[in-house]
C-alpha cells in the first residue's frame, strides 16, 4: 500500500516458517484470491532450509540456487501479457501464474504457466499446490497439475523446506508500478495446509 512516508512510499509484505516448521516430502497448498495490476509479484513458494543466510559471503548454509527452490505459485500482474526483462517470460499477466522449480544445475524451461481460460485470478479463490515425493515434484492448480519434475537424483529436494508466502511490488521480474497500478492491494490467503 501507498503511506505517507516519502523515504518508503510503497510497503508490501512477506511471512514463513523459517526456524519453526519445515517441510520433507507431502502436499503443501493454499487457497487464496490474487492481487492484480502492474507491479504487484505474490507468491507462494520453498526454500531449502540449509540457506545461507543472505547477506553472508562465507559460512555456514548452501548458496542460492544449491539450496533448491521450489515456486508453488507466482504471478506477474497486469495486463500486459510479454515482459522484457526475462528471456523466458513469454506469458505473464493477471490470468497467468507459474510455477518453477530451481536448484544448481537446472535444466532448462523448469518454469511452466497455468493460464486461466476465463477471468483472472483475483475474481475467485484458487487452490495453489505441491505434491512432493523422493521421486517427483508436480506443481497445481485447482488439481491441475502444469509442472512436475523428476527429482530422483537431485540432491537438495531431499532435504527440509521452508514455506514463504509474500507480495512483492516493483522488482526486476514485475517492473515499475505505472498509472495503470491500483492502491490498496490485497493477496486474501483462505488456508495453507501440509498433509504427510
């Protein structure tokens, strides 16, 4: 949302289960209604628990990607449907979300869309989620799946994960807000739920 300190205009947020619930293996999901319009980037994601903490060059922890990654559900907001700023972002918008899978290594085009046929995901509430086990990770939506990934002899997807769920604005991926951007913006999160 917009506030009225001129240092820090924009404020957006972010929660996880860091160093209080991780995740091995099972089905991690969400419900939630998405926020739309250019800038905005929500997410629902995995992080390797063994990270190195950001911002430290050497110590303890795996480097980013190594630790593996696992994006359950991002999308860009806006009507646009091609970005620029990725060579590999040919479809995005607010009917768009996609799901990637990243670790060291990875092979190419982990990154998959699920485009909804009608509408755009802040119209209704959607199931987002994961079905992770030694040998698979399948990515869905509303029991769609649109990315699965062979992770048998990948390393790092057999180790905890944390669970992150945030709402991004501005960045790299999304880009600038513009005149077209609404204020407030809201990411309504219904239930995340971890079955065994």
């Amino acid at each position: 949302k917009k506030t009225d300190d001129p240092e820090h205009p924009i404020t957006s947020g972010s929660i996880h289960t860091r160093h209080t619930k991780t995740f091995l293996y099972g089905r991690l999901e969400m419900r939630a209604k998405l926020p739309y319009s250019k800038g905005y980037w929500p997410a629902f994601w995995t992080l390797g628990d063994n990270i190195r903490e950001k911002g430290i060059n050497e110590g303890p922890g795996v480097p980013w990607p190594g630790c593996g990654e696992i994006d359950i559900m991002e999308l860009i907001g806006g009507t646009n449907t091609t970005y620029a700023t990725c060579p590999f972002d040919d479809h995005m918008g607010n009917n768009v979300v996609q799901g990637t899978i990243h670790y060291t290594d990875e092979k190419p085009a982990m990154q998959r869309a699920c485009e909804l046929k009608e509408g755009d995901y802040c119209d209704d509430f959607h199931i987002f989620g994961m079905e992770w086990d030694e040998n698979c990770i399948k990515i869905y939506m509303d029991d769609v799946v649109y990315n699965k990934l062979d992770i048998s002899d990948i390393e790092c997807f057999h180790k905890p994960h944390y669970c992150l769920l945030n709402l991004a604005h501005g960045g790299f991926w999304p880009g600038d807000p513009d005149e077209t951007t609404v204020y407030p913006m809201k990411y309504y999160v219904d239930y995340v739920r971890y079955y065994q």
